[in-house]
C-alpha cells in the first residue's frame, strides 16, 4: 500500500549533519529533475533575493526562507519525516509510532515536494521553501514540471496495492495514478458536519482537514498491516470509528465534526 501526502509550508531546520546526496535519494530516477530544480532554487534565490521573495510569495517576515534556499546544497539535512511540521503531521506524529507502525510508514508513505518531486520520509533533506503552485522563472511551475518525471517513475514503484490519496489539490495535480493504478487509488475528503436549524451541513475546513488526514493515517500505521485492497481500506477506517461515506469511484469523504 502508499500513501501520498503533502508536504508541510513550514520546515524545520536540518540538524547538524551532511547537506543532502541527491545520489541517495529514493526514486533515483527523479535525480536529473532533482538537481535541476534546486540548480534553478538556488541561483534565483542568491542572485536577486527580493525578485526570490516575490516569486515564491513570502512577505517580509520569511524573508529568511530565501536565504535558507539559497544555501540548499551546502545546508545539514535531516529525514523528510523530521522536516516536514505543520497539522497534519503533528497529528501524525512519525515520531512517537510504535516500531511496527514507524516501519509502516517508512515503507509506504511518500510525501510529495515542489522541490524534490516526492520523497520517502527516510530521505534527508534540508529545510526550503518551494511551493507547487509558484512560478519560476526557468521552469514554470513545479506542479507541472513534475508531472511527466512523476509519471515516468512512479508507476513502476507502486505496487499492487492500494493508494492512499491524502494530498491537497496543488500536489494531487504533480502525479494522478492512471489505468488500474488509478482503479485501486482512494482520494480522501474531509468534511465537517454541523446541524444548523436541526438541518445536517457539510462544509470543507482547512485545519479539520489536515488534523484528520493525520490522525487517519496514524490509527492505519499502529493498527496491524496495512489494507491490501481498496475496499478494505474503506473497511478499516470504519472499523477504526471514522464516518466514511463513497461519493464517487475511489473517492472517499471523511466526516468530522470536532477536531
């Protein structure tokens, strides 16, 4: 089984090890994609900090991201799964799973980056700032460029299990799973439920939807082995007491009503 995540906006720092071996890296087929994306980072960020600072929309406050972005190649790298911060993965935290769970997820879940294309969590990586819906100045933007690397390698990596679609729509664009990779990939959608008025409404919330999509995933990892089909993936998050309901072919909403 995968599963695909975002990535977070904010990044912790590396720790005080080596700066990353793209040579390393899992999925070595996206290597060439890899180095031309921080090749094009970094000298927009060291040439011309306040175009860098305009170009990935940061305000005056991340001025520091541009610096940071600059140094990516000579930056101390640490794990993906340290790196990434944010709703979703404190509510997943990777970092207090139990040994089987963590062996779980270091074996299925793949985290999907401007910068990098996607990532096992057991990469390391430096911190940076690359959303997938900016526009640089070479390559457009990451969303599309990765597409076709994406499609080249991903598919030959799968497997013949589920997917676990946790992405937000920016990075669910890099990469859709076709033919019958796409036939056994679930998207999930999260939805908060309220009654107004003694009437049910269901509404799309930002941080329900990251703090659910992690506690989601956590409660899979720690709950045995993973879920070999999609119709018992949709099983086992019931059986888990989440309130799942099919609104389409391998679309699944989530529904919460408290965080």
């Amino acid at each position: 089984m995968w599963v695909l995540l975002p990535p977070s906006e904010g990044k912790a720092e590396g720790s005080a090890g080596a700066p990353v071996d793209l040579g390393a890296l899992s999925l070595p087929g996206l290597t060439a994609a890899r180095e031309r994306m921080i090749e094009e980072l970094t000298a927009l960020c060291s040439g011309d900090p306040e175009k860098a600072r305009e170009v990935l929309g940061l305000g005056e406050r991340l001025r520091g991201e541009v610096t940071r972005n600059a140094a990516l190649r000579s930056a101390p790298a640490a794990p993906a799964g340290e790196i990434y911060t944010g709703v979703l993965y404190d509510a997943l935290g990777l970092g207090s799973l139990s040994a089987a769970a963590r062996r779980r997820a270091r074996e299925s879940v793949l985290v999907f980056s401007g910068l990098w294309g996607a990532l096992r969590i057991t990469d390391r990586i430096p911190g940076y700032r690359c959303p997938a819906g900016v526009r640089l100045p070479g390559t457009g933007t990451p969303a599309a460029f990765w597409r076709g690397p994406l499609a080249e390698v991903l598919p030959a990596e799968a497997g013949r299990g589920p997917v676990l679609d946790l992405r937000s729509s920016a990075y669910a664009g890099m990469w859709r799973p076709a033919g019958d990779l796409g036939r056994r990939t679930v998207a999930v959608r999260v939805l908060q439920v309220r009654t107004v008025g003694g009437v049910e409404k269901r509404s799309v919330v930002s941080h329900f939807n990251k703090a659910t999509k992690g506690r989601l995933l956590r409660g899979l990892l720690e709950a045995g082995p993973l879920p070999r089909t999609p119709e018992r993936l949709t099983d086992a998050l019931r059986e888990l007491g989440w309130r799942v309901e099919e609104n389409a072919p391998g679309r699944l909403d989530v529904l919460v009503s408290e965080v």
